[in-house]
C-alpha cells in the first residue's frame, strides 16, 4: 500500500488552475511540432519514460570545507531522507529511485527499510561506498589512500566496506555500486603514480569478484579534491583503463563537475559510449571546480549537448546503453526538495530538446560537411520551450504541473520543523 506524503486534492486542485493555460500552451506546441514532422505524444511519451535517481545525501541541505547551515525541518535520518525523496518523486514523477550511500545510510533491517521506500512509491538505485572518510570505530584510517593504499590492511578494509554495499544493495534491490575513491596525492613524489594504479587495480579487482551477474561497478572519475596534486582515478581515460582491465561489468560513471574547466563533456561521452563503457551519470553544474551547483543552473546549453550525445547513444546502442542516471548535487543556500525539482526539471528539459533534434538533417550536413546547418540542427531544438510538454508529462502521471508553487504551498518543510530534531551544522562537503 502506498501512501504519498502530499494531499493528492492538493495537487489536483493546483492543476485544475493550471490546465487551462496549459491546454493552451502544449496545443499551440503541438502545431509548431507538427510542422517539422514531429508529434508531440511522441515526445511527452519519452519524457514521461524518463527518470532519474535523487542521492539519499542530497535531500539534507550540503555545505562547504567552510560551513554547513542547516535549514529548520531538515531530513537527518535516512527515513526522514526517503519521505523528502517521495515529495520531490511524487511533485515530479520523474525521481522514483533514490541512491543511498553507506555507512551513512546504515540501518539494522535493509528489508524494512525496502519495503518503507515502497510504501512511498520509491525504489533504490545505485549504492554509493564511502572510503573517502574515516568512521568512529574503524579499524584503519584512509588517511593513506583507501583502494590503492599502501597500507595492505587498508585496502582489505576498503574491499570488504564496498563488497558490503553489494550486499546491502541486493537486499534493497540495487543493481549497481559506484566507487568513487579520494585517492591521489598532495605533493610531487607522495606517491608512485604507476604503482599506485597497480594497487588500485588489484584491490577494485576483489571488489569486481564480489559483483552478482546482474550488477554493474561504476567507476566514477574524478580529477581533483580532497587530493590536489594527483588523483588515482582522475579522468576519463584513467577510467575506462581500469574498467576495461577489470571487465564487462565494470562501467564509466561520468559526474558533470570532476573534469578541467572547459573539457569537452559531451566528447567524452561520445567515446566511453563507443567502446560500451558508459554506465552513469552524476548530473550537477559547476562555474569553477567541482561546485556540485544545481544542475543546468551555469550552463544549460552544455548539459543539452551531453543528452543530445545520448539520444545519439540510445539510437545506436553498444553493449546495453542503460546508463544510471542521478542527480549529484550539494544544495549549500536552498531547500533541497526544491533544488532537486527545478533540477529534475532542467535535466529532462534537455533530453526533451536533445529528443527534438532532427537527426536525419544533423547527419546529412555532417556528411556534407555543411557546417552551418548542422549546428542549427542542434540551435533549433535547443531554442524551443518544452515546458508545456514535461507539465503536461507530470499532470498526466499525477504530479504538478507547477512542482515548487505546490511544494511551497504544501508548507511541508514547516510542517517538518515541528517534528524533525535539528540538524547540525558541521562543515562538510557531501
Ligand atoms: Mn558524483
């Protein structure tokens, strides 16, 4: 039995407001579609088939290495974290699965816990490791590196946590574990970048062992921070390297913010896609490092060219195209529910766009070499509005056509900080 935390009357009263207007719009679109040979349905359809995950971290307000400000009726247990997570899914219908990480998720009954995220219409998607950080009671610090520690106990820690989260994951029903690791260094010499690499390999290789058939490991990349100097794992090719060496199953995960300013992300795309080694995605935006800003919020126009490579990928599938989708986000100065819908939002926006390029006309100027007309292949879709089309997506599915007007109206976090204990207000990245 599900039970959403929302009045649906409210929802449907915010609608039945809206729809007329609505109506207006998505049929005035349709006619403006439908002159380039396009059906609207068609393209409501595909976004009403897409979703994307919500980190179980995100639903709690973020911060910097400086300061965390928490906000009152903040989620501070993963239970709290999932009923957030079901307003954001049940606003959007476009966030059904939430990606939890451990330790900090750690519960005693995982099955509880699966069928709890049930009865609030969530699943769980990727499980997150965590050896970036020490826990009260560890054995061993990853002060040295965690993977690819030359502290051989260390390692072994490392192992057995992430070979945990497979089997926390299976009994939540994950299929997929990303890794992430802080390993690198901070001064020249720290470490042997070759050797370091060797017992990277070696270790992820246990881990790799451990997966169930029907898992994935997804290797995310990262090219700095906490290690400023070098980083084991710190870009694409340092990726789909250790993914190829440990196996099929072993994907690329790419997070919008760990590349160089201005690196080409949509190429990189293109390439982990051609050789079967593109498994997930972390979306976010970022103006100068790895900001984990809210996504589309800096550069809208390059997270359209990242999904117009996928809709390329979805066209001409290698090796099962089914990347994990997820927003990765830290939301330092907003509620997060509302980070996370306008960012639900600007991400679907894009692969409604990227789903409106006419390929036949991009790849026939490709071909020709006719320059111009390919890039306005990609500027004609891109200029259109596809609002009316993901509200018309939502209403349809039983979410809100305007999602943060009746988050707002919901007066839910409010109502939280009545109920919720405070959340302190440590410094920390998430
Ligand atoms: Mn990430």
């Amino acid at each position: 039995m599900t039970t959403l935390p929302l009045s649906a009357d409210l929802i449907a009263q915010a609608n039945a407001r809206e729809m007329a207007a609505l109506d207006e719009d998505y049929s005035a679109l349709g006619r403006k579609l439908e002159r380039s040979g396009i059906a609207i349905d068609t393209i409501k359809d595909r976004v009403a088939g897409f979703s994307v995950a919500v980190p179980s971290w995100g639903a709690g307000r973020g911060g910097t290495r400086f300061a965390k400000f928490p906000i009152p009726g903040e989620p501070t247990t993963i239970h709290e974290k999932l009923e957030d997570c079901a307003v954001i899914n049940q606003l959007s219908r476009a966030t059904p699965r939430v990606s939890p990480h451990f330790p900090w998720d750690k519960v005693s009954d995982y099955a509880a816990l699966r069928e709890e995220a049930a009865s609030l219409g969530l699943g769980f998607d990727a499980v997150n490791s965590n050896t970036f950080q020490d826990q009260p009671g560890q054995a061993q610090t990853y002060a040295t590196g965690s993977l690819s520690s030359t502290v051989e106990a260390t390692r072994q820690q490392a192992v057995e946590h992430n070979i945990e989260c497979i089997e926390i994951g299976q009994k939540l029903g994950s299929r997929d574990l990303t890794v992430w690791v802080g390993d690198g260094t901070n001064f020249p010499g720290q470490q042997d970048f070759a050797r370091s690499l060797d017992r990277y390999l070696d270790a992820a290789a246990q881990v790799y062992a451990a997966l169930p058939d029907d898992w994935r490991m997804l290797l995310e990349h990262k090219m700095f921070e906490p290690a400023f100097y070098s980083t084991v794992i710190s870009d694409w090719g340092s990726s789909i390297l250790a993914a190829q060496e440990l196996g099929p199953k072993a994907k690329c995960l790419v997070d919008l913010g760990h590349h160089a300013p201005n690196v080409n992300i949509e190429q990189i795309v293109a390439r982990l896609h051609r050789f079967g080694k593109l498994g997930g995605f972390h979306f976010n935006d970022s103006k100068y490092g790895d900001d984990d800003l809210d996504s589309g919020s800096i550069n809208p126009h390059q997270l359209f060219l990242v999904f117009n490579e996928l809709v390329e990928a979805e066209r001409n599938p290698r090796d099962g195209f089914n990347p994990a989708y997820m927003i990765d986000q830290s939301h330092n100065v907003t509620d997060p529910i509302e980070s996370m819908l306008s960012s639900a939002e600007a991400i679907i926006q894009c692969y409604a766009k990227a789903s409106l390029v006419d390929r036949d006309a991009l790849h026939a100027a490709q071909l020709g070499n006719d320059t111009m007309m390919a890039f306005q292949a990609l500027r004609s879709a891109y200029t259109i509005d596809v609002s009316p089309i993901l509200a018309r997506a939502r209403a349809e599915a039983g979410g809100a056509i305007d999602p943060l007007a009746v988050y707002r109206s919901s007066q839910w976090r409010s109502r939280k900080a009545q109920e919720r204990r405070p959340a302190g207000s440590s410094a920390g990245i998430v």
